[in-house]
C-alpha cells in the first residue's frame, strides 16, 4: 500500500515481527504445535525465519517511506512521511519483489504445517 501511494497511518504498518496478527498466533497459539510428534521442529524454525525475512524486507520499504530518526517536535506535528524519489520509489519495488518471494515460500512452509497436522489423529490434540 505504501509503494501504490495510499495514504495508510504509520501506526497500521507491521513492522514488528511479534506484534503483527502472524506473529501473535505464531508466539502463542502455534508454539502448542512444537509438541506433535508429526511436525519436526525445524519447520517451526524454518517458518519463523521466513516471517523475519519478511519483515525485514518490509522494514527496508518502510525505512524508504517514513524516517527513521530520532524526531522534534515539528516534525511530530507535522508527519514524518518522507517525499520519494523514483530511485527510491524503484528500490523499494526491488523490496517488494523479493517480500513476495519470500511470502510465497513462507505459505509453502505454512501449508506443508497445515498437511502435518491434519494428518495427525484427532486424539493426539488431546492435552496439548
């Protein structure tokens, strides 16, 4: 959204790795998964490396769009949204490629997960 130019709050934007929907399932909810015997623990690892990879990437095209630095008072008042360059505009669609790639790999770990667990009996849940 950012790189099409649509104005979004830098509060909705998820650069935290933990703080995103993903990450708050993933820190929680999904860490009950590394206790089924189907689902090794290196896919466990292999998707949270994927998830960082992609935040990083974000992070990169947020660093384009919004300053980073330390601000003052006038530049809280009045926004800190940069004014982009093409090169940056073109940088940042370098970055947006490479978040694909990296999100298209991370949903192949995600569904290989998914089969796991489906694959387990029900009863193995029990407890867990």
């Amino acid at each position: 959204m950012l790189i099409a130019g649509f104005k979004i709050g830098e509060e909705s934007i998820p650069v935290n790795s933990t703080e995103c929907k993903f990450g708050q399932w993933f820190y929680s909810e999904a860490q009950k998964l590394n206790a089924l015997q189907n689902n090794p623990l290196e896919c466990m690892s292999k998707i949270e490396q994927l998830h960082f990879q992609l935040h990083d990437i974000y992070m990169n095209i947020y660093k384009i769009y919004y300053n980073t630095e330390p601000s003052g008072f006038f530049s809280k008042l009045f926004g800190r949204k940069r004014k982009i360059s093409d090169d940056s505009k073109r940088l940042a669609g370098e970055y947006f490629n490479a978040m694909q790639e990296v999100s298209n790999e991370l949903l192949q770990e995600i569904n290989r997960m998914e089969r796991r667990v489906v694959a387990i009996p029900e009863k193995e849940f029990e407890g867990i």
